[in-house]
C-alpha cells in the first residue's frame, strides 16, 4: 500500500479512502469525523489519521453498524475499551441473527407461494394475491 501524503486536501482525501467528498462533508456534520483547522488563506487538509478513521467508520458500516453505534465505537477506541466494543459487538451479532432467522422465514414463505403460484391450474385465484390479501 502506498503511504498517504499527511497534507491531502478534501478531494485527495476522498480518493485515498474511496469515497466521494460529500460523503466526508456527511461524516463530518455528524460527527464521525473531524474538520481540520483552515488556515488563514489556505484549505483544510487531512493525514493518514483521517484516512484511518474513515476506512474505520466504512467497514463498521459493512459489518451493519449504524451511525450511533459507530460513534460510540469510536469513542471507545480511544482508549481499553475492550469489553465495551464486544458487548456492542454482541448485541449487533443477536440483531443480524435475529434478521436472519427472519429472512430465512421469509424465503420458506415466499417459496411455498411460488410454488402454489406455478402448481395452480383452473381458474382457481392467484396463491399468492389471495395469502397476502388474507383469504386461505
């Protein structure tokens, strides 16, 4: 990997993490990260700590942690948090079980009406307009 210039403007910033600029500006407004000092005259620019940062709240986002919860992971980086970032972790692990059981119901349901869908014959109603409509 190629070092990070420490004196990147906002637009080298965003192609050095892969991002768009706006998506920083967002991050920033929420709090995610931080506005450098302007200097008087001159533009803001950002480091390898920036680029860091932001790589951390992007795969805590691929991991399905919302905004709130990578704050507060952030938070806890910042010192020996350990515990603390696993209960989070934890309780994220539950609700993404919790969807997949839920998906997985879905995809049983779903199949069984396809199913019935493709195995009618007759002018019997659709399976699935009459299970969503709550006839059985």
């Amino acid at each position: 990997m190629q070092p990070i210039d420490e004196h990147l403007t906002i637009g080298a910033f965003a192609k050095a993490a892969g991002v768009n600029v706006e998506t920083i500006r967002f991050y920033q407004r929420k709090g995610l990260l931080l506005e450098p000092d302007k200097p008087y005259g001159s533009i803001r620019r950002y480091g390898s700590a920036d680029v860091t940062r932001l790589q951390f709240v992007k795969s805590a986002q691929n991991l399905g942690f919302s905004l709130e919860e990578i704050a507060a992971l952030l938070r806890l980086s910042e010192g020996t948090h350990c515990d603390e970032a696993s209960n989070l972790a934890e309780h994220k692990l539950q609700v993404v079980r919790k969807k997949m059981a839920d998906l997985a119901r879905m995809e049983t349901a779903l199949s069984e009406l396809v199913r019935a869908c493709h195995g009618r014959t007759g002018t019997v109603s659709c399976p699935l307009i009459a299970s969503l409509q709550g006839a059985s």
